[in-house]
C-alpha cells in the first residue's frame, strides 16, 4: 500500500468503530495443504497487525468475530485446539496491549467457555481495564440472536416485576440490554474470505453499518488491505435514511 493512500484516509474521517468477521483461516491452511489450525495461527499475526494499524489511525473501537455460538458444531478437535490457542494468544498478547494502551474486552456467553480460558480473559480485561486507547473487543461464543432473547427477556421480567413500564420500552432502553452497551454501533463492517452473509454477528447493531466484503482470506488481510476498505468506506455517502441534500 502507498504510503500516500494511508495519508489520505487519515485526512478524512475514520471510522469510530470498525467490526471484523474473520473469515477463512481454514481455507488458507488447505491451500498450503497445512492443518486447520495452522491457519489459525496464521490469522493471530492478522488480529496483531490490524490491531496495531487501527492503534495508530485513529480508530477508537475494533470488534473481532472470534468464536461463534455455531462454532462449536465444528469438530470437538479443532474446538478444542482453538480454546488452547485462544488461551495462549490471550496469555502473550495481553501485555503488548497493555503497553500500547489499549483496552481489552469481551462479548459473548463466557459461562460455557473452559474455566481456563474464562481466566485468562477475565486477566487480560483487569489488566487494561484503565487503558484510554483503542477499545479491542472479542466476540466470543457470540451470537446475535442470543443477545437479542436475552435482552427481550431481561426487559419482560422487569415488566413483569412491574420494575418497568412497556411505554418506557425505546431503542435507547433497549440498547442498554445488549452485551454491546458499552459500545457505539459499527460504522464499518469487514468481512473476509468473499462470503456475503453477517452469520448472526452485530444483526441490531449494524442497521445503519457499511459493509464491505473482500476475497481476501483472513491470514493474508493486513494493513494494505484495512486502509483499501477504509478508503472505500470514506467514498460512500452515508444518509441514515435522509436524502443527499440534508
């Protein structure tokens, strides 16, 4: 990438929160006639780069599809693998976010994830915790329809409970009960691996989100590639439902 079309990215207007699906790591692995995990491994150095590119550009919010609730249809082998590997990365890579000041955190139902796993995570997110730089967020054991239920049915038992009214009942309330509260809805979605379908990720929240779909595995999705999509995303008009002239 030409160091000029980075510059240009930077003179307009980034992205406050960019969401990835990381797609394509076991196609990358069968390409090379390499196992399944290897490309895993491959795609940690991907999470690595674009973590550190979105450090430096601006982006104040970075949310990664890790681990989806329909993951776990996959082989037990390579479930298993990916809770070790998840585990380790978290291990080792916490400290280098920590020394670039980036916060760390997680959505997703943890309660079914290995307790070793849930620690290390819990360990990554005491450690950054007061961090004011880029806000990196995983989606583990994550699906959106889960989150939408569970949110539905907080609200319905505090009805129930007569703790709230149903005309209090508003988009604003109701953002307060999905895992992403904390979190400003996507500006930008990146999907890799040239698959054209959300696979139950941010559904609520991407409403108004600009997508953009690459062919480019996820191993080989690095810089040159996240400014492309971000200076794709800057040549769009985005309208919210207005027209050109408002």
């Amino acid at each position: 990438m030409k160091k000029s079309l980075r510059n240009t990215i930077l003179e307009n207007n980034t992205p406050n929160h960019i969401a990835i699906i990381m797609d394509g790591n076991g196609r990358w692995a069968k390409k090379r006639s390499l196992p399944r995990l290897a490309g895993h491994k491959e795609g940690i150095n991907s999470v690595r780069e674009i973590t550190r590119v979105c450090g430096e550009i601006g982006v104040q919010y970075l949310t990664l599809y890790t681990f989806s609730t329909e993951n776990w249809n996959r082989p037990p082998s390579e479930v298993s693998a990916l809770m070790k590997l998840l585990l380790n990365t978290i291990n080792i890579e916490v400290k280098e976010l920590h020394k670039n000041n980036v916060r760390f955190s997680i959505i997703g139902e943890l309660n079914t994830l290995p307790k070793s796993t849930v620690q290390g995570l819990k360990n990554g997110i005491e450690l950054t915790r007061n961090n004011t730089g880029l806000n990196l967020c995983l989606a583990i054991n994550y699906g959106s329809r889960k989150e939408i239920l569970t949110a539905v049915i907080s609200i319905a038992k505090k009805i129930q409970a007569k703790k709230l009214d149903i005309n209090q009942v508003d988009e604003i309330l109701f953002n307060q009960e999905l895992y992403t509260k904390n979190f400003p809805d996507p500006d930008l979605m990146i999907r890799t691996s040239g698959e054209f379908r959300l696979s139950n990720f941010l559904l609520w929240q991407s409403a108004y989100t600009e997508i953009f779909m690459t062919d480019t595995l996820w191993p080989n999705f690095r810089e040159n590639e996240l400014i492309e999509a971000i200076y794709d995303y800057q040549n769009r008009e985005r309208r919210f439902g207005k027209v050109s002239k408002q």
